[in-house]
C-alpha cells in the first residue's frame, strides 16, 4: 500500500506546483498509510454452541468453516454414541444385574445413568475410547463364571476426517469497511492531510508558547529552594518510619539548598559574597546537626565537606589569613568532637586533607615573608592538633592489643596498621609530611632555616617515640618506632638542607653503609630497607654534584674525587655484608637491591676515569677496567662481576662511539677525527670486547669437541665477536672516505660469511649481512652529499662499481650459501657431514635474500649509470630504450647461470622481468617530460616487441621453475601490459588528428582493446601457443578485466565527452565518438557470447541483456545530452545541462519513447520482463516529471514533457498492456482461435 500514498502525495504536490511539497507528501504518504490502513484482526473464534440460534454468519466464508466444524461435532457424537452402545450389549450377558434394569441409551447424556453396586462404572466413562491402541474390532466373548467383573472390549480406533483446507485470502478491498476502502482506493487523501497539517499546527503552537511565556528569575530560584525545603521537612518527617530513604531526601534536600546558594551567588549575582558564605555555613551546621541528632555519618560527612567549600566558593579574592585560618580551627575542633563521641575517624582525615589544602591554596596565592609572624603560630597549632587527633585514635585502637613479639616484624607492623585504620596511619604519617612541606614556604627568608626545621622536627618525633615507648602499654610499640622512623627520616633529610651535594652524597653513603651492618646485626628488615634508600639519595646526590664539561680537550665529567671514591667503598662493603649473611639467595626486593649494589661500586669507580681523562681514553680505560674485572670475576667465581664487566665494555664502547666527530670531508676525506688516537682506542676496546669473547668461545669450543656437534655459542660471546668485528670496521673510517668504505665492506662483508661458514657462526655470518646493508646506506649517504661524476668516463666512477660490487658480492654470497645449503637438503640425516652443516642455510629467506638483494644492486648501477651517460651526453630521451635493455639482459644472463649451477633461487628470480618491464612503463609515464610515454618513441620500436618477444620466450623456461598455475598470472599481466602500451601508441597515432582531448583521443584507448577481444574469438589463434594451452587464462581472466575496462570506456565517455572531432562537424550517432561506443559495445556482445557456458565471466543470459540495454540507454541518453549541447547552445556542465528544461524535457520524452519501444517489444514477443523494464523506465519518466520538471512553473517545456508522456502513457496502455506469464500464454496457446478471439 505503500506506494498508493507515494502516489497520491506525488499528486497533491503537483497541484501546489512544488517539489518540494511533493517530495514530503510522497514520504509521508509512504509512512503513515500502511500503518492507518492496515490488516483488521480477526474476530476472536465462536464455537456453534455460543452462537445465536438461526442467525447465519454474516461471512460467506465464516459461514462455510461454521458448517464444516459443526458436521464434524455431530460425527464425534455419532460414533461416540455407537461404542457406548456395543459396550453396553456386551455387559448385558455377562453381569449379574438384569439387562431390562437399564434404560436405553439414545443419547451421550443417558450414559450417566447409575448401576447396581456390584455392576464396575467402566461403562460410564466413554473417553476411555480416546486412548485406546488402535486395532482391529474384537467379537464379543462369553464371559468365565469365576469373573464378576467384565472387562471391556478394545475398541475400534475412530478415524476423523482431514481438515479442510484454509479459506483463500479475502482481497484487501472486501477487508476493509466501505468508508475505507473508498478512501484508499478512490483517491481520497484530505483526512491524513488534515491530520499532517493539524500536528504540525500544534507544534507551531507549543512553540509559539514556549517562546512568548517567561518565569523571573527570582521565582525560579525560589522555586527550587521551595523543593529543597520540602524534601528537606519530609525527611525529617520520616525518619522514624524509614531512616534510609529519610537519610535521602534529607541529603537531596540539604544538596538542593547548596546548589541553590551556589548558583544565586555565582551564576546570577543574586546574593553578596558574605551572605552566601553565612547561608553555607548554616546549611554545614544545619547537616551537622542532623547527623548528630539522627546518628548519620553521611550527613556529617555532607556537613564538613560543605564546611570547607564554603570559603572557597564564597571568596571575594581578599587576603585574610586570620579570619581563613580562625574559621578552620574552629571547624577541625568540632570535627574533633563529633568524631570523638561519635566515633566517625574519616571525618578526621576529611579535617586535615580540608585544613592543609585550603591552607597551602591560600600560602600558594596570597603569602609574603612579612606574614611569618601570623601564619607560623596556626601552622604550630595545626600541626600539634593533628598529631594529637592521630595519637589518641590510634592510641584508643591499640591500647588493649595483645603483644606478638614472636612474630616477624613486618607481619606485626602490617597487623597494627590494619588495626589502626587508614585513618589514623594517615594522619600519623601524613601530617609530618605537608606540615613540613610548608614550614618550608615558610622559612624561604633563612638560609638554614628549612635545615634547622627539619632537625627540629626529627628532634621533635624522636622524643615522641620515646615518651610513647616509655609511657604507653607495649601495644604502642610499633607506632614508636614509627615515630623514631619519622624522626630518622627528617634528620636524614636535615644533611642535604644544610650541607652541599658532593658532602652529602658522601655522608650519606658512609650512614647507609653502617645502617646497612646495624640492620644486617639486629636483623632489622626495615633498617636496611632504609639504607638502600638513603644509599639511593647518596648515588642521586653524587650525581647531581657531577657536572658535564663540554669543552673539547677536557675530561667529559666534573666533579669531586672523595664522593665517587666514598660511594664505591660503601658499596662494596655493603655488597660483602649482604653475600656474607646470604641474602642474596632470596628473590625478594632486598635481594633485588643488593644485587645492584656491585653495579653501582663500579659506576662510581667508573665515574672517576670519566673525571681524568678526555673521551676517547676514558672510554679506552673503561674497557682495560672491564677486562681487569672480568679476570677477578673469572678468579674469584664472582658471576655478578663478570656481567658487571660486560656493562662496563657495553658503556666503553657506546661511550666511544658517542664522543666520535665527523670531519668536514666525510665523502672525499676521512670520515672520523681524532686520527691515531680515535685507532688506538677502537682498537683498545676492541682486544677488551674480544678479549672476554675469546675465553667463552674457547670454552663453548672444548665443548663441542668433546660432544661432536656444533658449537652453541653464548651470548656474551655473540656479542664480544660482533661488537669487535664492528669496531674493526669503524677503524677503517679514520682513514678511508665514507665512499670508499662504502666500495670495501662488501669485500670484508664476504671475507666475514667466508669464516662464519667455516666456523659455523651464525651471528657472524648476521654481521656480514649487516655490513652488506651498513654498505648500502653509506653508498646512500655519498649520493645524497651529492658527488660529482659528471666529469667521471663512463662505467669507471665509484658511484657505478659500489652498487656493482655490492651485488656481485651477494650474488656470490648466495652461490656459497646454496652450495652450503645442499648437504643440510641432500646428506642423510645424522651424517657428520649433515651435523656440521650451517643448517640455517636451508632456510627459504636466507636463500633469497643475497638474489634479491645482489640483482637490485646490479640493477640499479647499471641503469643509474646508464641514465648518468646519456644525459652526459644529451641523450635522455632514449633511457626508456636502454632501460629495457638493461633489464632484458640481466633477466637472459640470470636465467643462463640459473640454468648452468642449477640455482632454483636466481631462476625463480627471474619472474621479475616482466615487473621490471611494468615499472620501466609506468616510470616513462609518470617521469617522462610528456604526460604520457610514446612506446614507439627513441628506439622504443625495437625495445618493446624485442621485450615481448622475450617475455614468451622467458614464459616457456620458466617451466623448469614453476608450476603452469603459477605461471598464469604472468601470462595475463603480460597481456595487459603490452595490451596497454599498444593502446598508448594508437591514442597518440590517433590524437595528432584533433585537438587536445577531442573524440579522436579518446576513440584510440579504445580501437586496440576492441580489436584485441574481436581478434581472440578466432579459432586460429586459439590453436597456437599461449591460447592454446593458457585458453581460459587469457579469454576470460585477461580479457575480463579489458571488457570492464571498455564498458567503463564506454561510461566514462558518454559522461564527460562532449562529443568534439574536429575538422568533422558533430553528427548525432554518425560521430567518431558515438560509433566508436556502439561499436566497443557490439565488440563486447560478441566476446559474451564466445565465452564457455561455465566461464565464471559468463553472466546470466537476463543480466548481459539487462546490462546491454541500460548502456545502450546510458548512451541514447548522452546522444540527447550532446545534441543539446551543440545545437541548443547549453554549457557541456552537469548544472547547466540540468538547469536547462530543454535539456529535461527531451531526456523525458526520449527516456519515454525508450519505455513505450520497450513495453510495445514485450507485449508483441510475449516478453513480460521487457515490458516490466520499459514500464520502470516509465516509473522513473513520471517521477522525473513530478521532482524535476514541476519546478518550471509557468515554462513551455515543462508543458510539453507532461502532455508527451501522457500521451505516451495513454499509447502504451492501449496498445501494449501487460503480456500474459508463461503460464497463461501456454494456456492460451492451447485454446481454439475461436476461443483465443472471444478472449
């Protein structure tokens, strides 16, 4: 039904000659009728017995279903009846009791009638019939004198009748009640318009008000105070009734009353400062209050957190510090209370976190040193409060605690923080800590005032822990020494406060390392904790004490001698006492930490060589360190020192390699500075780094000989070797240029693999790869500096031979690792021979990786400095030609040499060339000096067909190295390359005749395609090499995609070519263009065709013709289109082509005739689908009328494409009505012509 209201608001809007109105009505039409006039629910069912006596159904078809349910009721009733009567005769003979005592039974209802009480009731229950296995009726039998009671006979199963059939559908129309059906169906739509135009009424309305109406501001806030107060009474009203939802509405109250004043103050300016600050203030009393009256923390905690925003909120930005700090002493003591009696401790924590921010928040802002005098007495009281409020809670907590002294430590202080509470160990701990934070801002005038502080604060916690130990029951004992920590800590932090960082840094070390012996002696976890962390602020402060001198000639670090030289022998001493009481065998963080002990020793003594000597000997030094450390580490089987010694060689080298500087000449000259000594060093640290190597490889060599297999090398001996091999390399640089070390390491590279192989090094043979790649990226780096060759003869300059040794060595390269990889594939498995190969080599990435990487190389010397020679010599334009030479002689030379070693690798290599072939195309059309390359351009007439002709010579040798599938898809990418470079040159034949993207541009990308697809259909062709082995690979997977491509031709070109092919006037249909079209179209139509019927290109016969003919429509439709352009004077631009109504008008009418030619053939051939499609091709004429053409109001052409198309309409739905389904055109064929007539 939907789209009758499409329809009818379609034609509502045509009245009121407006799109959009049309538009809106046809949805709304769309939306709302279905749902207006949708199915009626059925009665709910009446059995005949509900049913009124004589009255017939007033449903025809009510009336037949009725009938049926009834004559089914009456045949139960009869068989029914039946059995009860064979029941009854066959008990007569048997039973004691006269027969003639029974009365008959005419009816279902007499079988109620009562028996003798000897007599069994069987027969009275008449379902029993129901459930009876159903079998053949048995004969009444004589009944046994001994059996008193008769069983009654099986009875015969009862046999309904089927159902009958559902009733059909009744219409939509008989459904509906008339005044309805006459709605939708006669066309009358004024009453849902009426209700679209009365909600919308309303909705204007609503607004009208909303928009006219106000309320003061006043009284809305008034309003919400009322609402505050109301729930605020009726909470209180409730809480004898029900405490938690009264506990609510008092909150939501009191929170609306916050909101309220918050709002009024600050947002609309209703209130003064001072007067919302007493009106917070009273709602905190007044929530304080209601705690304590009804026992409610909540609300307490609402209270004070309302206590202490109330002077932020309600701050005018004035300092003071008096009234600030009076008011929250005055708060925290009522805090204080309440908490005390009422056992609420977060209100505590709520206190201080309140107290302490809103006082460093104002300190922050507002504080000068001439207000020390006023602040530091509340700072004290503060202070003193909180430090009381924690003693005594805590002090109330554990009190009555039972002493453990038996049990660890660290279980007793976790004990008694648990039964402390956060609270209370909070405020304990806390209230040192910021206190002091802002004594500090405080004592900022003083030079050692932030020192003497914090030794009166440690002097302070010290005695309290000792009053506390002294006077207090020994549950207190742990928050003793709590507080002696507290004060250890602030004495601790008193040294740096007053002395400089080198003195402290030293002082500390010496603290911790006899902090550390007391703890180990006492066995005091915490003590030696508490070392390591004042050893961690002695190595921070050593650090900091330690400068960087940047100035060249001078030792890198600055600094003292007694500092490094303390925090070594700290170090070690504690490292000896944490080996001597074997705390290093645990996992924990001690051991964690005193496993860091020895690193930070040898650090420190580090640190000294860095403060003698200049970069390049420090670093020497550090690694002659190292190795010394590694002979005491070996001697004294010290592991931890021996990884020590291998961070020291790590940081010797990286620290050598750091203070490296290039000289001014990297390309032409020496690369390094520093000459003999940079030498001398690298070459220092390198004996160091080997040195350490050479003792885990001899032993990881003894091993291996006395097991017979391979080494297993280790990883410092991995990294020693490799981190020699490299610093010998990086000593060439103080001598050779960046570009000549770039030509010399693949040569050294191959020397690498050479003994790696022979050693069976794998990690060597990785270094040798590396230096392959290090190679490559310096002979990148000597082309970015720009090196002139221009002057160099030809093929006899660096930037040639590097690339052309780079992949010469790994050609070579990978010809020793295919001749390693061989016995690992070919040898049996165990044999010695097998056991020793590199097994590595047989890996696929390993054998491809120096092929791909040598051709690349080999590639690019040879073409950049082919490139390099011709454009010396004014002859660029034929580097597509010697391109394509270079790439077909190296895929030759590669597949000979593949074929003479047997090499599976280079040969699979070459598979490449026809993508080489693609990139030099692709290259030439996008880097050449024209848009587009000219194949047949500077010696390209010979390049590309002798390319062609190898690339199908390539194809039939490549059969020793792939599979025929694999080859495939090199068949087809062939095709489509040399497919398009032919498709290029007879564009650019074709397009000297016109004018720069004319009809005759556009017509040569097409000609060879078409040509191509009209020439694959030959039946010669397809007996020759490649068609006739690869027939499918290139009639449909090649040439597919040409076919889509010639159909987007086909669209692309009708869309955006006007239609110019000059010197030729433009001709509708008899145009280059537009025959071209037709012509591609046909082409297409006939490859369709020759396809095989499983071809997966193949579509369904009704979409190839249904794809035809809407691009032949597409194409009618631009013929109109160009036709307007050239004749009527219309813009070729999609706005102007549709702006124009003598454009619109004949698409119309054209598109129209288009329909009604379509609906005539389908009603004349009996093709119902053809008539469906000329009749939507209608559907959208007529749409296109109502949403387009309706807007040129008062215009000729909108006149004359309405009454064509009626006319049109009225034609073809007398001529050309809908053609019967293949069904009833059977039937009617079967019919007499004199039958067919009257029909």
């Amino acid at each position: 039904m939907w789209f009758i209201g499409i329809i009818a608001g379609l034609f509502i809007g045509a009245l009121f000659e407006s799109v959009p109105v049309a538009l809106v009505l046809a949805v709304a039409g769309a939306f709302l009728l279905p749902r207006l006039l949708g199915k009626k629910k059925a009665p709910p069912h009446r059995t005949e017995a509900e049913r009124i006596p004589g009255q017939a159904p007033a449903d025809p078809v009510a009336a037949d279903g009725g009938m049926v349910k009834l004559q089914r009721r009456v045949m139960e009733l009869e068989q029914r009846v039946a059995m009860l009567e064979r029941r009854l005769t066959q008990g007569a003979g048997d039973s004691a009791v006269q027969a003639s005592e029974l009365p008959a039974v005419p009816e279902v209802a007499l079988v109620e009638v009562p028996l003798p009480p000897a007599q069994p009731l069987e027969v009275q229950r008449p379902q029993v019939a129901a459930v009876q296995v159903p079998g053949p009726e048995a004969a009444p039998q004589p009944a046994a004198p001994e059996a008193p009671i008769p069983k009654p006979p099986v009875a015969a199963p009862v046999r309904r009748p089927p159902p009958p059939p559902p009733p059909p559908p009744v219409p939509l129309r008989d459904r509906l009640p008339a005044p309805i059906a006459n709605l939708i169906f006669g066309g009358n739509m004024l009453v849902k318009l009426g209700v679209l135009i009365l909600f919308l009424g309303l909705a204007f309305l609503l607004r009208y008000t909303a928009e006219r109406v106000t309320v003061p501001i006043e009284l809305r806030y008034a309003a919400v105070a009322l609402v505050g107060a109301g729930l605020l009474v009726l909470g209180w009203l409730l809480r004898n009734k029900r405490a938690g939802y009264a506990l609510i509405l008092q909150g939501a109250g009191i929170g609306v009353f916050y909101l309220t004043t918050l709002a009024a103050m600050k947002l609309s300016g209703l209130l003064p400062a001072s007067a919302g600050f007493a009106f917070l203030f009273g709602v905190a009393v007044l929530s304080a209050a209601l705690a304590v009256l009804q026992n409610a923390p909540v609300l307490a905690i609402v209270a004070a957190l309302e206590g202490f925003a109330a002077p932020v909120l309600a701050s005018t930005g004035s300092n003071q510090p008096v009234g600030l700090f009076t008011y929250l002493l005055v708060l925290d003591v009522g805090i204080v209370l309440i908490a005390w009696f009422r056992a609420w401790r977060v209100l505590n924590l709520i206190g201080f976190v309140g107290t302490f921010t809103l006082a460093a928040g104002w300190a922050h802002k507002y504080y000068t040193d001439d207000q020390y005098a006023t602040v530091q007495p509340f700072l004290i009281v503060f202070f003193l409060l909180f430090t009381a409020i924690g003693l005594l809670f805590a002090r109330r907590t554990l009190f009555d605690a039972p002493v453990q002294p038996a049990r660890p430590l660290a279980t007793r202080a976790l004990d008694t923080l648990r039964r402390a509470g956060r609270v209370d160990s909070s405020l304990v701990f806390g209230t040192p800590m910021v206190a002091f934070g802002m004594q500090v801002l405080l004592m900022r005038p003083w030079e050692y005032g932030a020192a003497f502080s914090a030794m009166a604060l440690a002097a302070f916690y010290l005695v309290l822990g000792r009053l506390v130990f002294a006077t207090q029951p020994k549950g207190l004992a742990l928050l003793a020494e709590a507080y002696a920590i507290v004060g250890v800590i602030f004495g601790t932090l008193a040294i740096p406060l007053g002395l400089e960082g080198r003195w402290t840094g030293a002082a500390w070390a010496v603290e911790a390392a006899g902090m550390y012996w007391l703890g180990a002696r006492q066995q005091r976890v915490y003590a030696r904790s508490f070392s390591f962390v004042v050893f961690a602020g002695a190595v921070l402060k050593l650090l900091e004490a330690t400068r960087l001198d940047a100035a060249p000639g001078h030792p890198l670090l600055d600094g003292s001698v007694i500092g490094p030289v303390l925090v070594a022998v700290s170090a070690f001493a504690m490292w000896a006492i944490h080996r001597r009481a074997r705390l290093d065998e645990g996992k924990g963080v001690e051991a964690v930490a005193g496993g860091a002990l020895p690193w930070l020793g040898m650090a420190a003594l580090t640190l000294l060589l860095w403060q003698w000597w200049t970069p390049p000997w420090a670093a020497a030094a550090t690694a002659v360190l190292a190795s010394v450390t590694f002979a005491v580490a070996i001697r004294f089987a010290l592991s931890p020192l021996a990884r020590v010694s291998f961070g020291m060689q790590a940081l010797a080298v990286a620290g050598f390699i750091a203070t490296l500087h290039r000289t001014g000449e990297v390309v032409d000259g020496r690369v390094l500075e520093s000459g003999w000594q940079g030498a001398v060093a690298a070459t220092v640290i390198a004996l160091s780094v080997l040195g350490s190597a050479a003792w885990s490889m001899l032993q990881a060599h003894r091993a291996a000989l006395a097991r017979g297999v391979q080494p297993v090398w280790s990883t410092g001996n991995v990294v020693g070797v490799l981190a020699g091999v490299s610093l010998l390399h990086l000593a060439m640089l103080f001598q050779l240029s960046l570009a000549q070390a770039a030509l010399l390491w693949p040569l050294t590279a191959t020397a690498v693999l050479w003994v790696a192989l022979r050693m069976a090094h794998f990690p060597l043979a990785a270094l040798a790869g590396v230096l392959q790649v290090i190679s490559a990226l310096a002979f990148g780096a000597t082309q970015s500096a720009g090196i002139d060759v221009a002057g160099a003869p030809a093929f006899a300059s660096l930037r040639f031979w590097t690339p052309v040794v780079l992949g010469l060595a790994a050609l070579l390269a990978g010809d020793w690792l295919r001749d390693e990889a061989r016995p690992r594939m070919s040898e049996p498995a165990g044999s010695a021979r097998q056991r020793w190969a590199n097994a590595w080599c047989a890996i696929p990435a390993v054998l491809w990786t120096p092929v791909v990487w040598g051709l690349g190389w080999w590639l690019f010397g040879m073409l950049d400095e082919s490139v390099r020679v011709l454009d010396r010599h004014g002859l660029s334009v034929y580097v597509p030609a010697a391109a394509t030479a270079v790439a077909l002689v190296t895929s030759a030379l590669a597949a000979l040499v593949a074929h003479r070693r047997d090499w599976q690798q280079l040969g699979r290599a070459t598979i490449a060339t026809l993508p080489g072939f693609g990139l030099i195309a692709a290259f030439c059309i996008v880097g050449g000096p024209t848009l587009f390359y000219v194949p047949s351009s500077a010696l390209g007439w010979i390049a590309w067909p002798l390319a062609l002709a190898w690339h199908l010579r390539l194809l039939r040798a490549q059969k020793q190295w792939f599979e025929t599938s694999t080859l495939t898809p090199f068949h087809v990418a062939g095709f489509w390359l040399f497919l398009l470079l032919a498709a290029r040159e007879c564009q650019w034949q074709l397009g000297r005749v016109g004018a720069e993207w004319s009809s005759w541009q556009l017509l040569g990308w097409a000609i060879v395609p078409a040509l191509v697809l009209w020439a694959m259909r030959s039946r010669v062709l397809l007996q020759r090499w490649p068609l006739a082995e690869y027939r499918g690979a290139y009639l449909e997977l090649a040439a597919t995609p040409v076919a889509a491509y010639l159909l987007a031709w086909v669209w692309v070109t009708n869309a955006v070519s006007p239609g110019d092919a000059a010197p030729l006037p433009y001709v509708p249909l008899l145009n280059p263009l537009e025959l071209a079209q037709w012509l591609v179209l046909f082409a297409l139509v006939l490859w369709w065709r020759a396809l095989p019927t499983a071809s997966f290109a193949r579509v369904q016969p009704m979409v190839a013709k249904g794809a035809a003919g809407f691009t032949g429509l597409a194409l009618l439709t631009g013929m109109v289109l160009r036709t307007c352009h050239h004749y009527a004077g219309v813009e070729w631009r999609f706005d102007a082509l549709y702006a124009s109504w003598l454009t619109q008008a004949a698409l119309s009418i054209t598109w129209a005739v288009c329909g009604v030619v379509a609906m005539v053939l389908g009603h004349s051939r009996r093709v119902r689908t053809l008539w469906v499609a000329g009749a939507a091709l209608l559907g959208v004429v007529v749409l296109k009328l109502f949403f387009v053409e309706l807007a040129d109001r008062g215009g000729l052409f909108r006149i004359v494409s309405f009454i064509a198309v009626g006319a049109l309409l009225l034609l073809v739905g007398y001529f050309a009505p809908v053609p019967p389904k293949r069904e009833e055109a059977q039937d009617a064929s079967e019919k007499s012509p004199t039958e067919g007539g009257v029909a």
